[in-house]
C-alpha cells in the first residue's frame, strides 16, 4: 500500500511538472538587452519602428532581459530588407478571399560580454496570411495583424536561438 501511494504521488508531480513551463535562459551572463532601432530598405516606412518597439514591448513583458540603452550585456541590430503584400487566394468569382505579408529581416544578436554574435540570420522571411471577409477569431483580418503576427515571430526566433537552446 505504501508503495501504491509513493507511486502515486510521484506520478502526480511529475504530471503537475509538465504543465508548468519555466522560461530558462541558458546565457545566465547576459541580464539585458540593447535594441537598436532598424533600418529599412522598404518602402514602407513605418515597419522598422514597428518592429523595435514590437521587441522592446516582447522582451519587458519576456522578463528575461531587461531593455536597456546604458551599458548592455547584448544587442540587437536589423534591417528590414524587404515588404510584399500581395493577394493569396481568390474565390470561383474572382473576389480575392486571402492576402499574404511577407517581410524578409536582416537580424542580429550580439553577446557584448563575450564578444561575439549568438544569433545572426541574414534572410529571415516570414509570411503570415489573412482575409478581410471573416468573422472567424482565428484568422488574421487585417494587414496589421499579419505584421504583427510575423513580429511575434521575429521574437520567438530570436528567444529560441538565443535564450532556449536545449
């Protein structure tokens, strides 16, 4: 019986574990970040303060590093290369049913304690679709909401090749 109820709770916690998610970051060293504003090689002419601001506001709600503009343990640097917005699907009428944004970033990571680049992808595209003739919650219904999402991406990307390697 002793061993029924052992096996029991530790089967327990070890489900109530797996549901628990940890943000690691396995650069203990580095504690914040510079995020420099972007260039842009577009012309659209608002997407590379979108992009900086969309990371400022990821890595302060992230919490693993702290922006910072004064003494940085690591700094970011992008260009946003290029911008399409074009049509993606149409129905049997013609009428265009989706619209894809693709943006293509030059981006880069840079460990200023060891002085040496932890993250560089010189062309990360990444596209995201989306219908203006919707009302389903789970699809993008505005241009703005397909950038938004590829900046949240752009995050991600960065996060995993960085901060969760594994």
């Amino acid at each position: 019986m002793k061993y029924i109820i052992t096996l029991f709770i530790i089967v327990t916690l070890c489900l109530i574990g797996c549901s628990y998610s940890l943000k690691l970051n396995t650069l203990p060293h580095i504690k914040n970040v510079q995020i420099s504003p972007f260039e842009n090689d577009t012309i659209e002419y608002t997407l590379a303060q979108d992009i900086q601001n969309y990371l400022v506001t990821s890595f302060q709600r992230d919490g693993r590093l702290k922006i910072t503009t004064i003494d940085p343990d690591s700094f970011i640097e992008g260009t946003v290369l290029d911008y399409r917005h074009d049509i993606h699907s149409y129905d049997n009428f013609g009428n265009v049913l989706e619209y894809r944004v693709t943006i293509l970033f030059d981006i880069k990571m840079t460990d200023l304690i060891m002085q040496e680049v932890i993250y560089e992808n010189k062309q990360l595209l990444l596209s995201e679709n989306y219908s203006t003739h919707t009302d389903n919650p789970n699809v993008l219904n505005s241009e703005i909401s397909a950038q938004e999402k590829i900046y949240e991406r752009v995050f991600d990307t960065i996060i995993r090749s960085t901060l969760e390697l594994w």
